[in-house]
C-alpha cells in the first residue's frame, strides 16, 4: 500500500538537527522536512531537505511568511521548537489549516501556562499538585523568611524563562536584592523582553530551592490530546540549561503524576517536562508544550516519535515498540562542530 507524502515544517529549528534527520529517517522519502529559523546560523536549516529564513517571531511579516511558504512548498505539517513561537502560533492555527498546513501545537490558553511559570504555579496549585512556592513580590518573600515559611537559598529566575538563562540562586537577602535588579536588566537585553512587557513590574520569579532528584519526562498525547504514555528520565548531568547526560528510568510516583496532568491538559502530542523528586513527593518544575532537549535520550533508548506521529497523521496502526524505551539506557551529549553555508 503506497503512502500519502507529507511535507513537515520545523519554524525556530535553530541547532535541532538531530530532530530534523530523526523525522527524515522516518519518512523515508515519503515527503520532506523542511526547516525554518530567523537566524540564518542555524545548523537544522542544512540538515534539512529544504531550509528557509524568516523574519522574527513578533515581526508582523512573520506569520505572512509562513502561510506563503506553507502555500508554496505544499507544508502539510508545521510545528514549532521554540517557547516563544508557540503561542503566536497558537493564536493563527485556524488561519494554517484554511490552506490545508495543520499546526500541532496546544491551544492558546494553555501554551500561556507553559510559558508563564507563575501561571504554571497557579494551574498547579489549582489542580492539587504538590507546589514549590513561589512568589512574585520581593515583600513577600521577605514575609515568608521573617515567618519561618521559607529559608535561603532561594532562585531567582525570569517568569517568562527558558533553558538557563538569567538564573541565580540567592543564599542571603543581599544577593536576593541584587539577583532580583540583575534579572530584571538581562531579561530587557534578551528575546525574553517580548512576553515580559505584558506585566514588566512582575517579570522576575523567586521560588524555593528544592533539594532531591531531578527528572525529564517526555509527556506523550496523542493529536486529540488524550494520554498514551510517559518517558521518564533521571539526570545525570546538565549543561547550559539542558540536559546532558541521563538514564532512562522508571519511577511509579512520576508516572501517576505526568498521567493526571495530561487528562487535565490535554496537550497536543509530545511535552516536554522538568520534575524534582524530594522526599518521596514529586515536584513539577516547568512545563514545555514542544519537543525539549531531552527527547534524544529518549530516542537513543528506542523511542520513536516521529515514527508515531507520521502514523498518527496517516491514521495507521502505531507499533507499540516505538513507544517503549529500553529502561536503564544512559546517554550522553557530546560537543561536535558543523560547517555549513550561511544563509542570507
């Protein structure tokens, strides 16, 4: 039986060219992968099958771009690998599938939530799940120190946030002072100044540095946003923001928790999710509505996403293999160098 082509569009892939050659191993010539990035310095643009630079995100000729080039080049699929595309994505899905490019990214609301993590606490707070505290205004925090609610070492971190930066942990009120001024600075010198101007005067989080095992998980749905499975993995080692080493585990704890908060999402295929595990109760940490930098452990351990969501897209039976990782695999990053041309 012949299979329908299908044409992939990955907006902001930047240096994600391991998710593009994943995608293009598993179509296998039924279709191609096409990358897009507002840097011309994006090494997931060569490993594409086709690459094409965009305008920036929050420009007003960005989403014109798109639905031309989705026109052009006969994009069935688009998705997005960065936390700032995701919402103005979000906002312009109906617009995509007027010209037949379905866009699989979560609805509106809920890509706010991921991205704004005192949002995120509050969904968390709302829904029962065990909460970190975490507090907005400095005064505050000052209250819940002088009350014995909480103790230093504290983090302090953009509210609008992603991968490491603009993080500092704070161990006296002298270093929260400055750490707190500090944020605020980098944030308005950083592509984090977009989503930060909606409430500039409440752009810095503080919240509880928890001690206790960290994990990623890879929190799967299916493209009706119901819940298939979970990929748990416990960190070895981390750099930049993202992981660098970890084994794939299996923890009951965190599977129960992941499963609930996906009936209660309903997110659209893979999240990406970071959770500590301190005395035995299992804390969220942040929510990614996309795929994060975890997932290749999670492929180097027999998981195939890509593999599942062409099936998904295809309405075809998925093998239960692709979604099994062997537990036990450790992985590790290495660093290589990449020559490409430059884009202009």
């Amino acid at each position: 039986m012949s299979r329908k082509p299908i044409n992939i569009l990955f907006t902001s892939a930047g240096r994600r060219s391991y998710l593009i050659r994943f995608f293009r191993e598993a179509l296998d010539g039924c279709g191609k992968v096409f990358a897009a990035n507002s840097s011309p310095l994006s090494t997931a643009l060569e490993e594409a099958d086709e690459g094409v630079v965009t305008p920036l995100i929050y420009d007003g000729a960005y989403i014109p771009f798109l639905l031309d080039y989705c026109r052009e080049k006969k994009i069935d699929v688009l998705m997005s690998l960065f936390d700032i595309d995701l919402p103005v994505l979000a906002r312009h899905k109906a617009e995509f599938e007027k010209i037949g490019t379905r866009v699989l990214v979560s609805d509106p609301d809920f890509v706010n939530i991921c991205n704004d993590k005192w949002l995120t606490a509050c969904f968390l707070k709302e829904n029962g799940f065990p909460l970190i505290p975490t507090w907005l205004d400095k005064d505050a925090v000052l209250a819940a120190l002088k009350n014995g609610e909480v103790s230093f070492p504290l983090i302090v971190k953009p509210r609008w946030g992603m991968g490491s930066l603009s993080i500092f942990t704070a161990d006296n009120e002298a270093e929260l002072d400055v750490f707190i001024e500090k944020v605020r600075r980098e944030i308005f010198h950083s592509y984090l100044k977009y989503e930060s101007a909606f409430d500039p005067d409440h752009c810095v989080l503080i919240q509880k540095k928890m001690d206790g095992q960290e994990y990623g998980l890879d929190l799967i749905n299916d493209l009706n946003g119901s819940y298939v499975t979970t990929i748990i993995r416990k960190k070895l080692a981390m750099r930049s923001g993202e992981t660098d080493s970890a084994e794939i585990t299996e923890e009951p704890l965190i599977r129960a928790a992941s499963k609930r908060l996906a009936a209660l999402t309903r997110h659209v295929g893979l999240m990406d999710m970071d959770l500590i595990l301190a005395d035995g109760t299992p804390y969220i940490l942040e929510m990614n509505a996309r795929f994060g930098g975890g997932y290749p452990f999670s492929h180097l351990a027999g998981v195939n996403m890509p593999a599942v969501i062409l099936a998904w897209l295809r309405q075809e039976a998925v093998d239960p293999a692709w979604l099994t990782p062997r537990i036990g695999t450790i992985g590790q990053k290495e660093i290589t160098i990449r020559r490409f041309e430059k884009r202009q």
